[in-house]
C-alpha cells in the first residue's frame, strides 16, 4: 500500500511541476529562460536608429 502511495505522489508531483513551469513559459518566458516579448525589444532597441520602448521599471 504505501508504496503505490509513493508512486502515485511522485507522479503527480511531476505533472503538477510541468504545469506550472508551463504556465510561467506561457506568461513569464523571462522567468524560466525563454527569450520573450521584453527581452525582444530590448534587442531591437539595439538596432542602428531605433528608440527603445519605455517599461513600467524605467520609473523606478
């Protein structure tokens, strides 16, 4: 018994793991090393000529 107890936690550590690092990907790509929207612009912003975008922690 308790060891069907253990594989069944374990399992549902790792999909509760890879659901959560899926949803950071989809709405924190910075986050979990995914080059996103933020990190984009600020690439461009490095083009010849090109102005950067402002970002609420320019403020800051």
């Amino acid at each position: 018994m308790s060891t069907a107890v253990v594989i069944v936690g374990s399992i549902a550590i790792v999909v509760i793991s890879v659901l959560v690092y899926a949803i950071l990907a989809v709405f924190f790509p910075e986050w979990v090393g995914i080059t996103g929207k933020v990190a984009l612009d600020a690439e461009q912003s490095h083009n010849e000529g090109a102005e950067a975008k402002t970002h609420p922690m320019d403020k800051f």
